[in-house]
C-alpha cells in the first residue's frame, strides 16, 4: 500500500524489490479488474522495451507500471504514453538533470555538443504502453516507465545514462512521487499532454529518419500532432504524419 512505501501518491503502489516485470505485473491486475494501481519494482528480471527488445533493469532503477482504465479510444492511448515521457522528464529536470524527449518517448539527456557521442543524446528513461480494448473503448491501458535513476555506469547498456551518473544519487521516493504526481494530472488532458510534449523536445525541428512498418521516412521533424503524430516535411515537401516508428536524428 502507498502508506508502507511512504508515498503520498494519487495511486496505490504494489511494491517489489524484485518482478520479472513491472508490466507483466501490471497485465495481470488488470485482467483482475484493477485500476489506478502502479506497480513498482527496485529490479526486474526480466523486463521488455519496445519492439521486442530487452531492457536492462538492475536493482537501484525507478521501474513502474500503472494500471489505468481511461475512458478514451484506442487512437488516444499514444498521449498517456507522451504525458508519461512528459511526468518523467520533469521529474528528471527537478533532480537536475537537463532531460528532454525524442519522439515518441524515449526521455535523453540534452546533447552537449557536436562530439560523436553526444549525437542523440544518452538515453535515460523509456517507456512501454500496452493495452487491451475494443476498437472505440479501451478495456485497461498498462504504461511502463523505466528511469535508469541509481544506476552506476558500469550497468549501463551502451548508449544510456543515469540519474547517478549526471548528477549523482538521488532519493526515488521523491523522484517517483513528483513523477506519478504530474502523470495524473496530465492523463485526464491529453491535448495538455501534447502541449507539454512539444515544449520538451527533443526532436522538433531535427533532421530525421524514422523507420516504419511502410519504410523510412526521412525530412525535418515539424510538429507533433495530436494524440502524438510526428508530421515530418519530406525533401520535396511533403508532410508526412507518422504514428509509429524508430525515429533516428540525423545531423545537419
Ligand atoms: C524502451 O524500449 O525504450 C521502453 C523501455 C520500457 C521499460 C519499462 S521498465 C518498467 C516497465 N516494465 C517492463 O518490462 N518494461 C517497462
């Protein structure tokens, strides 16, 4: 219960030190009729990033799943997954570390400079939205957020950062609480989710190529629309929205 784990937040939490997965976790309260539960875990063993990638997940991470029962179509889902990449980034910004999004939401730290490495900017946070519904009314959406927080360097997967390594330890009580705090008030306002997504990215206005299921698309990343939509402008000057994808920023 949120009292033993000494959270005051607008969700019950179901806590683990250790859950194959969060997500996992998260189905199976919703197959028995939970809502506005949020499992949170200190280790996963076995837990799953998009498109069928594994994700790392050692003990010392922020790695939680809500479950949640909106009252909205499947074709809205995308803006809970962009108001959690939203909650994440400012939680991340008030522990100090300069984050902001790529599309769709994969939150990174700001890149520093033209050095190689810097491309893109290290990955910090990510997140796994899945759902089960009917084609106008979704029966339970589970939103998986995993936050590398307390996670020395050397437990990093190539390409990512932490918490720890910008700007040192923090406590992950606050840090979840200020999380699931701005989540809930931006999953009743998905067009504010939209809103707050574009002020934080990190895409908009970048060179790109996302790979979808129809090909790659490659322009200037122009907008975001709404319920999370990349509309990119083509080189012969097409805009072009983009529902899913890979998305890579080139350079200049
Ligand atoms: C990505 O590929 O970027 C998404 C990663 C999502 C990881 C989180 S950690 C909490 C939740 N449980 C999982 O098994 N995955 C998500």
């Amino acid at each position: 219960p949120a009292v033993e784990f000494g959270l005051e937040a607008p969700f019950e939490i179901e806590y683990r030190d250790a859950v194959g997965s969060t997500n996992d976790r998260a189905r199976e309260l919703a197959d028995e009729g939970a809502a506005d539960v949020v499992v949170l875990a200190d280790e996963q063993t076995g837990s799953r990033g998009r498109l069928d990638r594994e994700w790392s997940a050692p003990s010392g991470g922020v790695w939680l799943s809500p479950v949640l029962r909106p009252d909205l179509p499947p074709a809205h889902v995308p803006a809970l997954t962009l108001a959690a990449a939203v909650a994440t980034t400012d939680a991340a910004r008030e522990a100090g570390v300069e984050a902001e999004i790529k599309w769709p939401n994969d939150v990174l730290v700001a890149a520093d400079g033209p050095d190689e490495t810097d491309r893109g900017g290290r990955k910090l946070a990510g997140i796994l939205t899945e759902m089960e519904g009917e084609a106008d009314r979704v029966s339970w959406v589970v939103v998986g957020v995993g936050v590398n927080a307390n996670v020395a360097a050397a437990d990093l997967p190539a390409g990512a950062t932490s918490v720890e390594e910008e700007v040192g330890r923090i406590d992950r009580r606050a840090f979840v609480q200020r999380l699931l705090e701005r989540f809930d008030a931006l999953r009743s306002d998905p067009e504010a989710a939209v809103e707050a997504w574009r002020d934080r990215s990190a895409t908009l206005g970048q060179r790109v190529r996302v790979e979808t299921p129809k090909g790659d698309v490659v322009g200037e990343a122009v907008d975001i629309d709404f319920p999370g939509a990349l509309v990119v402008e083509t080189d012969d000057g097409e805009r072009v929205r983009v529902h899913a994808g890979d998305c890579e920023h080139l350079r200049p």
